[in-house]
C-alpha cells in the first residue's frame, strides 16, 4: 500500500492523508513504464489521479503498490533518482484570499477565518467558527477606519465612520449587513448554514477592498486634488 501527504483539492484539508487504491501499469514505452494511479483522500473519500513515469527501479514501486502489508511513503517508494513532478488531477485545489494592502492585525484575523473558511467541506464544525472569524475581520477593520477608537459598540462605530466621512453611505449599510449576517453566525447554532458563510466571505472580502486595497492604489496628488475640489 502506498500513502502520501497531499493538500486536498475536494475538501480543502492540509496535508491530507492519500491512499493509492487502483493502479494501471502501461508498459508500451522503450525506456519508461507509466504507471496510471488513482488515490482516497482519507478525509473526504474522493479521488485524485495521476500518471507517473519511472524509468528505474520499476520493481520496488509495483512492490509497493501490490503490498496489502506494508505501507509505503509515495516518494520512498520511487527511485531516489527520480526526477519527474508528480501533478495530479483535479488541481482546483482551494486558496485562501488576502486582499493587498490591508493592516497587519486584519490580516491576522482574515488568515484565521480563510483557514477554517477552506476546510469546511470536510468540517462542517468549521462553518460558525469561521463565520465568527470573519465578524473579528470586520470588526477589527472597522477599529483600525477609526484609529483603533475601538470603545464604542459595532453599530455605533460604523454609524460614527460614515459621520466623519470614512465610510460612504452604500459602505455603511454594506458593513451594518455583514455585521448583521455574522452576528447570526454566533448567536444561532442550527440556522447559520455553508451558503451563510459564503455569502459573509464575500461581503468581508469586498468590503476590506473597498475600504483598504482601492484607497492605497489612489495616487497621493489625486487625493489631493479630490480634496480641493471639495473645498
Ligand atoms: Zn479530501
């Protein structure tokens, strides 16, 4: 039996254990044998495939592969020597998104949530912590518009950046209606499903791009001149 460590295109999970269970041996090549496998995800139970050349040392991979006994690493198992990369199908694997130019303690809080967010296929448990982390996106996002004034309530701080002019109207209630989706998120158990955090994601995503990625990418004497303008 061969086994490796592989990041799951299905169900997002990290280092996920994979299984080779069926194998196809093409021997029709002068100075190759391609071997066609086909691997479990151990989380998940669904399938990846690959074909992977070997030009030496044939015997120890079909010993591998035929062991009902023994397990073997997938590069242990071929020559030393090998030098070909090993690409599997499908490749859709999941990313996380981090918008540019966004502070530092966002970027904290975003990782956290984008890292539950491309696991929950395989762990629905993931769903309301990650709803969760994205709310501490928000609300940290929020605390560094106001210059880290952050003892005011939510709602309050939101209200007060469109006042002062930092949040437009539309952003206003784009951020009250995250800031209602993802309370749901932690107030509610049952009712705060997958389709639930996707929508969340990407509300959080759009607005963070909004509010930091845009206004960084505005060179300075524009901003000037929109201000001059406006007096
Ligand atoms: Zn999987």
């Amino acid at each position: 039996m061969i086994t490796f460590k592989y990041n799951c295109p299905h169900c997002g999970t990290e280092n996920s254990g994979f299984e080779v269970r069926a194998h196809y041996e093409n021997t029709g090549y002068s100075n190759r044998t391609i071997f066609s496998i086909l691997a479990i995800c151990n989380t998940c139970c669904r399938s990846i495939i690959s074909d992977i050349p070997i030009s030496d040392n044939i015997t120890n991979f079909k010993k591998a592969l035929s062991s009902r006994d023994n397990y073997y690493n997938l590069m242990d198992a071929l020559s030393h020597s090998y030098v070909y990369n090993i690409n599997f199908s499908p490749k859709n694997q999941l990313q996380t998104e981090i918008p540019e130019n966004l502070p530092d303690s966002v970027i904290d809080e975003l990782n956290t949530a984008e890292d539950l967010y491309i696991q929950v296929k395989a762990k629905p448990h993931f769903i309301k912590a990650s709803g969760n982390a994205y709310r501490t996106t928000l609300e940290r996002a929020l605390c560094e518009l106001a210059e880290n004034d952050d003892r005011a309530k939510l709602n309050k701080r939101i209200e007060k950046l469109f006042e002062t002019g930092k949040l437009t109207e539309g952003l206003k209630d784009f951020a009250l209606r995250i800031r209602a989706l993802s309370s749901e998120a932690s107030h509610t158990y049952n009712d705060f499903s997958l389709d639930d955090l996707k929508e969340l994601r990407i509300f959080t995503q759009l607005f963070l791009r909004y509010t930091f990625t845009l206004p960084a990418m505005i060179p300075n004497n524009s901003k000037e001149n929109v201000s001059e303008n406006k007096n």
